[in-house]
C-alpha cells in the first residue's frame, strides 16, 4: 500500500530514519495531533531527547491502535525540535529512535527547529499522518 522512493540522487535520508518521499494508494487518510513525552496526567515522561522521542514515538503507535491502524501506515511526520535543545548527539538520539521504531518502513519527515514548545521541559513534539485501506 505504501511505496518508499529513496533516490540515489538525493542524500542518504534512511540513515537518519525517514524517506524522502512516500506515495500511498489508500483512502483513509488519519491526521494525528502533535505528541510529546508527558502521560495522561500531563507529567513528564523522561528528561533526555532519545528517551522523549521514543516516548512521542510510543504514543503515536498507541494512538493508532485506536483507528485502528500502525506504525507501517506512517506516511509522514513532523518533527517540532526545540532549538536549544538541538545538537549532534541530539539529532543522533532522534535518528536512532526513529530507526528503533519504523524499522525498514520509515516514513517521509520533515525536522523544523522552534523556540520553544508548549511546556519549557518538553524538547520534541512529533505529528503524524497515516494512511489505511
């Protein structure tokens, strides 16, 4: 249902856990609110950007169980970084989270740096869009 295009003219984009492009034939197009790393009471999950990613990350996959759909269906995200929060290793940490849970089927994704997100301890927030059936 999901073809991903990783051109050889383009830079190698796997490596860091997202394909550059995503076409997909299927009808039920799935819009899911940016996620971050707090539980239900709105507390903080984990501190460190590996951990919070993967907490984003836990949290859409949960969220889509409820369409019902899964990570597979994943056709894009965005990924909304705080920019003080961003470095090499930081980057690294993201890649390595999205690689851990996307696997071979890594979504198009676009990272745009931000001042600042809702709550101060929050780095990460990811949106997600998917497409079933």
């Amino acid at each position: 249902m999901h073809k991903r295009i990783n051109p050889d003219f383009l830079f190698n984009s796997t490596q860091y856990g997202f394909s550059q492009a995503v076409v997909s034939t299927g009808k039920n197009h799935i819009f899911l609110s940016g996620q971050v790393a707090a539980n239900s009471d709105q507390s903080l999950h984990s501190t460190g950007m590996y951990e919070q990613a993967t907490q984003c990350l836990k949290s859409i996959e949960k969220l889509l169980a409820q369409v019902p759909a899964s990570l597979s269906d994943v056709t894009m995200l965005r990924l909304y970084i705080r920019a003080d929060a961003s470095n090499q290793q930081s980057q690294n940490d993201i890649s390595r989270a999205l690689l851990d849970a996307f696997g071979e089927a890594l979504p198009a994704s676009s990272w745009v740096l931000v001042s600042g997100l809702a709550v101060s301890d929050w780095l990460i927030e990811i949106e997600a869009q998917a497409v079933t059936g």
